[in-house]
C-alpha cells in the first residue's frame, strides 16, 4: 500500500511546500484538502473517492474548490467529503458561499461516524484534538496494516489520543515548530519537535512522519530531525512528493 504526501506546510504554501493533503489512491482515500489537492488529478485510479476532513479551517479545505477541475478532468462515480457535521456545515455555507465560490463541484457531505468502512476491509475511526475551533485525528486498521493521522493539535507527554494511536504501523503527525517555541505551540493549537517525538515513543508506533511544518521555515531540516530521532529513531520528516509504502 502506497501513501502519497502531497502537501507538508501548515497555513500557507512556500517555495517548497503546499498545505497538506495525502492520499492512498488506489483505495480512493484522501486526508485533507489542502493547497497541495491539484496533484491529486494524476493520482485517481477509483471510481469513488473519500475524503476526511481534519477541521475546516482554510489551509485544509481550501483545495475543495480544485475538485471542479480535478473532476473535469478525471470524473468520477463519487465523491463523499467526511467530517463533523459543524465542519462541514462551515464548508458548505462559507467555502462554497456564492459570493467566494460560485460553482459547487458535486460531492456529498457525510457526518462522520464512531467507525467508517473503508477500502481494503479497513475500519477508520476518529479521536477529538485539542485545537482552536477544534480538530479530528483519524485511525485506519486494516487486516494487516495500520495508519493514523494526526494533525492540528499540542501534542504533550499525556497527550489523550496516545492511546488512539498505540501501536499503528505508521504515525503521520504536525510538527509545526522545531523546539523552543512551546509558547507559540500552545497559543497557536500546534507541536513541538520532542513533544511529538515522545507522543510515538509513548504510543509504540512502528514509524513516525512529520507534516505541517511551518512554512517560514523553508530549509531541508525545519524542525530538528535529530531532536526527534534521539528520542524516536525512525522518524522521518516528509516533503511535497513523498510516497510511503506500508
């Protein structure tokens, strides 16, 4: 199975980084649509696609709007978007508001469940995350694999989705600052390096990957890989274009 990281910033793109999006194509899985979902259009290999919403604010739903075109071009049967009900209220009445976008690209909107079906005989299930206006960390165990998702929070040592996440194959989590910054982490609803590094330590993930850096950081090493590698060794920071097999 095949994890494409299409987008790594958090708030804003840089020269480097789009917003963050990932995708498993062939299950027709997609997590976030940040400004990095145009590269989705070269990816759809399903006749259904779904879509699971972190929050809604705009550096995760903004690529929404691309579907118009994504779709153009490579249409599809289906295109379910799930999230809380709040949330995709907000996108439906705001995002998609006459007045910022005027032409609704066909989707169904789908309140999320205690536990969701998907692809491959998996099972995704959500945990809430501390985070302003509020936030989703996903989990999705498949018969002989397992992935969670977590972005937009605090993570700290007594983190309450640690247990959410035990054991997972592969941890995909916010690391938007590097260490030193826990005051601006907090305000902000955002992680530190080592703090997120304890968090897999803690949860005895197989591998942990880190996203939704900031963008003004735009260097090879924006958070202190080695920071987190000495507290969890297989850590790994992703970049735009990543593919992860797992």
């Amino acid at each position: 199975m095949k994890l494409h990281i299409l987008g790594t910033a958090g708030y804003h793109p840089n020269e480097r980084r789009h917003t963050t999006c990932l995708a498993i194509p062939e299950l027709g899985l997609v997590f976030d649509a940040g400004t990095s979902m145009f590269r989705l259009r070269d990816l759809i290999a399903t006749s259904e696609l779904e879509i699971f919403l972190s929050h809604a604010h705009l550096d995760h739903i903004v690529g929404l709007t691309y579907l118009l075109d994504i779709l153009h071009e490579k249409p599809v049967d289906k295109v379910r978007v799930h999230g809380l009900a709040s949330k995709l209220k907000v996108v439906r009445e705001q995002l998609f508001h006459p007045d910022v976008f005027p032409v609704e690209p066909p989707f169904d909107s789908v309140p999320l469940d205690d536990e969701v079906a998907v692809a491959g005989n998996g099972k995704l299930t959500h945990c809430p995350l501390v985070h302003p206006g509020g936030s989703v960390g996903y989990r999705i165990d498949w018969p002989d694999r397992s992935l969670a998702y977590i972005t937009d929070t605090t993570a700290r040592p007594d983190s309450d989705y640690i247990d959410f996440v035990k054991g997972v194959d592969v941890l995909v989590h916010e690391c938007n600052f590097p260490d030193g910054f826990d005051d601006l982490a907090k305000l902000t609803g955002h992680s530190c390096t080592s703090h997120v590094a304890n968090v897999a330590d803690a949860a005895s993930v197989g591998s942990l990957i880190l996203i939704h850096m900031n963008p003004l950081e735009d260097s090879d090493d924006p958070i202190g890989i080695k920071t987190a590698r000495d507290i969890f060794p297989n850590t790994r920071v992703a970049n735009d274009g990543d593919i992860v097999e797992f």
